[in-house]
C-alpha cells in the first residue's frame, strides 16, 4: 500500500465541484482526487475536504459516493466554539478561511490549498484573515488547481513505481 | 414491501480486504471474494452492499472509463 507525504491540504468549494463536474476531464479529475485523498500518509481518508455547507449545495450534482471519495465532508462545528461564533454569520469565503487555519493548518502538512472556481481568487483574497495567512493558506482556481491535482497524483505514481521496484 | 437500495461506497481494496478477512459477519459469495482478493491494495473499489447489513453483493474497480459512464 502506497502513503504519500503530500506538501499540503485540500479544501475545495462548492464553485470548484460544479466546475469540474462540467469539465471534459472530469472522470480523470475525480479519479485523482480519490486517489489523493485514500493516499495520503498525513491524513488518509481526510486529505481532501468540502465544508457541509457546500457539499449540500454539490451533493445532487453527482452521485454521492463518488463525490465523497474525493472529498470528506467536514464541520464548522469542528472548530472552537468561540471560533465559531464570531464567525458562523459571516460570508462563505471568510468562513472556509478560518476553517482552514483554526482544523487544517493545525495539523501536517500545515498548508491548505483552497480549490475555487476560475475568477472566484479575488473573493478569497479579499478576506482580511487571509493576509496574515497567505503562505499557509493558498488559493487555486480553475486549471492552477487542476495541475495542483496531476502533480499530487505524480507523486503518487512515483511512490508506487519506485516501491515495486524495491519488492 | 418493496426492497430498500443497496448501498453504495468507495473503498480501498486493502481495507475490504481486511473487512473480509477479520468481520466474521460479513456475507459475500466465494467467486467475489475471490474477485476482490486479485485486486491490487491500492485500487478503488466500488462496493455494493445490502442495506443494514454486511452482505458484500458487487465490486467493481473505479477506473476512469467507469466514472465516465457514470458521473
């Protein structure tokens, strides 16, 4: 069984799924995030994440099982509860942000990529939280978070091949 | 009384391998298990299973051409 270090955390948004749901490699892209999420020797099974709130609004896309093979969903209830009340009211952008500091840059690899939409960066960047954040806590959107997924899943094939060889 | 779907989830082969080999409760016919234990560890798994149960009714390995068809 291959484990891979992967160098950082994914959270993907709602905008990210129903994208590559329309995307012509979305079986291709799907398959690795699957294959990330039951590689990772950090977090196996809970490498790649959605928050509740989005993965209800993407979970009528698709069949469910497939989408939680390539991400866990999680809870803002995961974080403290003081955490949470100063933010449960507030825009969707800044509540994955803190959701992001406060569970998943807390624990290795302690970098979360977020996965967006192509054109959404600027929403996310425009959260003041991510200012004190910007090398833990980097925003992909579009095809930069595609190659995001094809080198992880490199690193993948390399550990694979490279611990046949040595069997 | 009509019959509840199955359920369906995706595993790794190595933990249904697992489940199989240490879950006495679990009930699957001798020609899949045979079927699952050819797989690699490392390969997804599409289970179906009876509904409240640990009945194991079908596996097919996730490929790109299966979530092709399917997604």
């Amino acid at each position: 069984m291959v484990h891979v270090r992967f160098p950082a955390r994914i959270l993907c948004d709602d905008s990210f799924i129903k994208w590559i749901l329309c995307h012509p490699k979305k079986a291709m892209i799907m398959s690795r995030l699957m294959r990330i999420k039951s590689s990772s020797k950090e977090q196996k099974g809970e490498h790649n994440v959605i928050l509740d709130f989005d993965f209800k609004t993407v979970k009528a896309l698709t069949k469910e099982h497939y989408l939680k093979a390539s991400v866990k969903k999680v809870s803002l209830y995961e974080i403290p509860t003081d955490i949470y009340e100063l933010i449960k009211n507030k825009d969707k952008f800044t509540r994955r942000i803190i959701y992001s500091i406060v569970a998943l840059c807390s624990e290795p690899p302690h970098v979360v990529y977020i996965f967006t939409a192509p054109s959404n960066k600027e929403k996310y960047i425009e959260v003041p939280y991510h200012k004190e954040m910007d090398t833990s806590i980097i925003i992909k959107e579009g095809e930069d978070a595609i190659d995001v997924v094809w080198k992880f899943n490199s690193q993948f094939v390399y550990k694979r091949e490279t611990s046949l060889r040595t069997c | 009384m009509t019959e509840l779907s199955p359920v369906i989830e995706i595993e790794l082969a190595e933990d249904v391998k697992g489940l199989i080999k240490y879950n006495d409760d679990v009930k699957i016919e001798e020609a899949l298990k045979e079927k699952i234990e050819n797989f690699d560890n490392d390969d997804l798994l599409k289970v179906t299973k009876k509904i409240g149960s640990f009945e194991i009714l079908d596996v097919k390995k996730v490929t790109e051409e299966l979530l092709a068809e399917e997604l």
